[in-house]
C-alpha cells in the first residue's frame, strides 16, 4: 500500500482483498464465507432488483495514535438493520452475527484501515438483500446479507468548513408513513433527482420538509439536522426521518456538555431563531451549514458569514471524532477494539 495517497482519497470504492457474505436459505442464516471476489451471483427475478427488497448501513473503522483499530457502535448498525429487516420484510440477521462479519471483513482487510495522521477511515458497507425469485409481489425465500470495506478519504478536505443547503417543496425522499425510518436504498433512489438538482445549483444537500404537511423540518438526504439555540440542541422528531447513530451520540455528548435536547417537530419558522445549524451522519460525523436557502419562499436563514463554522457544532465534532479515534475517554461504551 505504498503508493496510497492516504489523505486524498474520495469518498469513493476502491477494491480490497476480501468481502465477507452470509445465505439465508431453508429457513436459516448459514456460516459467515470470505470470498475475494467483487461480483454476486444473483437470480435475474431476484426481489431485490425489481422490487426493492433492499437494506444497508453504514459504519466505519478507525486507526488510532495508538495504532489500535476501533468501530463505534456497530450494535447500533446491527439493530437498525433489524429494524430496516422488519419494515420491509427481510430475513432478520442476528446482532451477534452482524458484528462478527464487521469484525472479520475489518480484519482480513487490515492492510487498507488508512494511518491514524491521514484523517481517513475505512468505511464500512454492510447489505441485505432479497435474492430468491419471485414474480408476484412477496418477499424473497432467500437472503444474502454481505459485508465490504472500502477506504475514503477525509469528509472535510479543506478543514472544518461549513455549507449551504436548500429546501425544495417538489421533492420528498419518503412518504409520511413510508419507510423513511428505515435505511432502504428506495429513499436513496427516491432523492437522488432533488439531490443532483442541489448539487448543480451549489448545494451541499435538499432539507427536506415533512412530507405531510410540508410544515416541519424532517433531513437532509443523507444525515439529520440539528440545530443549536443558546444552550439548547434541537433536533427535528417525525415519522419519515432515519434514526441517525451520530445524532444519538451527539443528543448524548450534548447532554453531557449541558445541553438541554429537545426532540421534537421542529417548524420552518423557527429556523430564524437557531444560532447554528448542522448535517450529521455517518460520513462527516457533523456538517455545519452556512446557509438555508427556501427556494420557493425565497427566503434565506444565515449561520456563518464568515466561512466559519459555529463554536458549539465545533465542539461536539472534535469531542466525536476524538471518541472515534481514540484521542478522547470513550465514557459510553461506544468503541469496540478489533484485534
Ligand atoms: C444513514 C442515514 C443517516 C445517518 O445515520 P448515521 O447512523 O448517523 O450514519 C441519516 N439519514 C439518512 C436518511 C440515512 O440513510
């Protein structure tokens, strides 16, 4: 791995050596297999090509000061994948198994976990899919739940910058009883217009609204939003947002910060009154936002003129990372060693 470029590299794939895959057949998941391929073998009727019958998460493996390897909160993945499982009527995949293939694809693919100094990380991409045939509208009869690794560079290549999104009425990612709390790659498909649309007019992200009364603010694409009031963090609580690991963990460090949390509807109006505003998820860990442009009001809520993020968003960013990386007492419980 000489010839890496640690600290450039995108958020992208990048081939590794293994993957590891579990069938659900018969009834019954069987035992974890290695395989260093990069191709699945997949009925062309399979449930999830034409039907969506598809899960994944997201996580990701981090390399110490201390040379040591950490995951944070895989149980958390493994619980919400449960619970994609139950909304759209996977083979549910038990936690225990869950963690031992993130343990074993981080491990066999221990050459590609990027140096501690590079600020990357090796992001972790579990799936489960429905792979047996099936014309009529049923779930599958088999499943493949299967883990790989791929190393991305840092969310903030320039430094911890904050950005601009947009609200767009036209668009939802889920329906108001829908399956926006779980992580399917519907949502995914379902935003990806508004997304580009974002992106070319200069948007980090779509904020999206709630998409039953369009009155309440739900999530960026991708990640949550939070917002930071005087020694208050509010965070949007609705029936079509994906509960956010980073956003429990941040609730959490808030808390332990001093923060009073408040989780519930949040409207459009009160975006005037925030002190700061942020993405978080996964990927960034948190996105401060510079800007929220209402696209259809015409109206502009403002959080940094400066290009600089706000001092609390700043602070619970480098209080999480420092967890991840090891820099900082893991006082929850959150990281787990691979050895
Ligand atoms: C994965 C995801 C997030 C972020 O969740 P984390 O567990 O923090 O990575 C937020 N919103 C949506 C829609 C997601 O799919």
């Amino acid at each position: 791995m000489e010839n890496v470029n640690w600290s450039e590299l995108p958020f992208g794939y990048m081939k590794t050596d293994y993957n590891v895959r579990c069938y659900y057949r018969d009834g019954k998941w069987g035992e974890l297999e290695v395989s260093s391929s990069e191709i699945i073998n997949i009925h062309m009727a399979a449930t999830c090509l034409h039907y969506g019958q598809e899960a994944f998460e997201g996580l990701k493996a981090y390399r110490g000061r201390d040379g040591k390897i950490r995951v944070f909160r895989m149980d958390e993945n493994a619980k919400r994948l449960q619970s994609s499982s139950r909304g759209i009527m996977l083979a549910e995949l038990p936690v225990t198994v869950f963690e031992e293939a993130v343990r074993k694809v981080v491990k066999l693919n221990e050459r590609f976990i990027p140096p501690y100094e590079s600020g990357s990380s090796l992001y972790i991409r579990p799936l489960l899919l429905g792979m047996g045939a099936q014309v009529g509208v049923k779930p599958a009869n088999d499943y493949l739940f299967l883990v790989f690794v791929t190393p991305v560079g840092p969310y903030f290549k320039g430094g911890f910058k904050p950005s601009p999104v947009c609200i767009m009425r036209e668009y939802d990612r889920a329906a108001p009883l829908g399956t926006g709390t779980i992580k399917v790659g519907g949502n995914y498909a379902a935003s990806l217009v508004a997304g580009e649309k974002a992106h070319k007019e200069g948007y980090a992200a779509v904020l999206y609204l709630d998409p039953k009364e369009k009155k309440y603010i739900d999530e960026c694409g991708p990640a949550n939003f939070f917002a930071i009031r005087g020694k208050t963090y509010i965070t949007p609580e609705s029936h079509s947002i994906l509960p956010s690991i980073t956003n429990k963990s941040l609730i959490q460090l808030a808390k332990d910060m001093g923060f009073t949390v408040e989780r519930r509807p949040v409207p459009i109006e009160e975006l005037s009154t925030f002190d700061e505003a942020a993405e978080c998820g996964t990927a960034a860990v948190v996105a401060p936002i510079s800007r929220i442009d209402d696209l259809d009001e015409n109206n502009s809520y403002i959080y940094s003129k400066d290009g600089k993020p706000g001092a609390v968003c700043e602070q619970l960013y480098n209080k999480l990372r420092g967890i991840q990386y090891g820099d900082e007492p893991d006082l929850h419980n959150w990281v787990s060693f691979i050895e």
